[in-house]
C-alpha cells in the first residue's frame, strides 16, 4: 500500500470510530470513503458492530458494502446518524469540493440529511481556497445540455463536460446525467456561485459542500489531524 492509500485508510478509520451499533450509516463514494466502508464491514464480522444499515451514495459504494456484509436500505425521512466521505478539496471553513466520483447528487443528499457528516481526506486535499487544484463539478440532465452548458459558462469562465479518457464519450452519472466541469481562476464567494448556478433550468446539483461537514479527518506524515468547523 502506497503511502497516499496508507494516508486514506488511516483517515477512514478513525472517522468509523464514530459509528455506533444500531446506526443508520452514509457510505460515501471513491477513494479513500471505501476504507470506512471496509472497516464497518470488518467490525461487523468481528462482532464488534451490529445492526447497523448503510445508506449508500452510488452504485459503486453500494456494491463494496454488499460485498463486505453490510445491510443497506434507501434515505428515508429520518436521515442518518453519521455520513463519512471524502472530498476534493477541504478549505478552512470545512467547506469542500465533491463530485469527480460522479455520486455528487445522492452524496449531498446523504450527508445533508445527516446528524454528523464526517469528511475523510489525505493532507493533500487541504486548499487554502475553493477552486485551486479542482474544477466544480456540476450535474446536469442530458436533455438541452448545450443550453445549460451555455447558461454556466455565465458564471464559470470554463465548463466542459466531463468525458471518458479511452472513447471521449460523455460520462453519465448513476443518476443518468452528464457532468459539467466548472474551472475558476478563483471563487471568493462559494455561496454565490452555488446560488447563482442552482437557479439555472437543467441543473441537478452542484460539487459545492458549503456548510455540511461538521469535522474532517485528515492524515498526512504528521499522522491523522481532527479538524472541526
């Protein structure tokens, strides 16, 4: 295991020392959100956790924790105890950059109507500012996307469609949607920019997590840094 995944799993974990028998649990999509997803479902085969539901965020997540024993059911009214995924880009405020895992729709759903959502990160996704290393990703329907692609470009000085490295082929989202990728030279005002593309026809959601993560997990050489909003 490369030092990076080391950094991921050690995050993970620490953020499923969180979770509690009997909880409704948020399953995060990608890279370093897998690792909690191991570990609640190597806690379970341990016996050290029961009755615990998972509440997954896409396809890919839902699979792995099916694979590793853990129940799953849909989002209800209720919402979930804790949420645990990770981000693109962390900022001081907590506020982050999510989507290039393409589940940024069901995501925010998730880690909205959570009690606690916890971010899980390596020391590299720390940014001082929103938009430095990653570009927004923004899903929209396929249906008029020229149009909507038009309408972002209003307020992105760059947007794109996402496309697949090997055919260039748009990538469709669990959801059945395409993503746009907005690039800004910077954002000073994340709330803004979110309302400002919310309200245009065609979009589903944007990768803009402003004010959901109530702590981060960060792990880097210096080990796992706790970070709260």
């Amino acid at each position: 295991m490369t030092d990076l995944e080391t950094f991921k799993q050690q995050a993970a974990i620490q953020a499923v020392t969180h979770v509690r028998s009997g909880m409704a649990v948020g399953l995060g999509t990608g890279s370093t959100a897998k690792y909690a997803i191991l570990e609640i479902g190597r806690l379970l085969r341990e016996h050290k956790l029961s009755s615990i539901v998972g509440v997954p965020t896409s396809e890919a997540s839902a699979q792995l924790a099916i694979e590793n024993g853990i129940p799953l059911a849909e989002l209800t009214a209720a919402g979930v105890e804790v949420a645990i995924d990770g981000a693109d880009e962390i900022d001081p405020n907590l506020d982050l950059i999510k989507g290039n895992g393409n589940a940024l729709v069901k995501e925010k759903l998730v880690e909205f109507n959570a009690k606690l959502f916890i971010v899980v990160a390596d020391s590299s996704k720390l940014v001082g500012q929103l938009g430095e290393k990653f570009a927004v990703p923004v899903e929209i329907m396929q249906w008029g996307y020229k149009a909507t692609l038009i309408q972002l470009a209003a307020v992105a000085p760059q947007v794109q469609v996402r496309q697949h490295f090997k055919d260039g082929q748009p990538v469709i989202s669990d959801n059945g949607n395409f993503i746009a990728h907005c690039t800004f030279t910077e954002i000073k005002n994340a709330r803004e920019i979110e309302d400002r593309i919310k309200h245009i026809p065609g979009v589903i959601g944007t990768g803009l997590f402003l004010g959901l993560a109530k702590i981060a997990y960060v792990a880097g050489e210096n080990g796992v840094q706790k970070l709260k909003r």
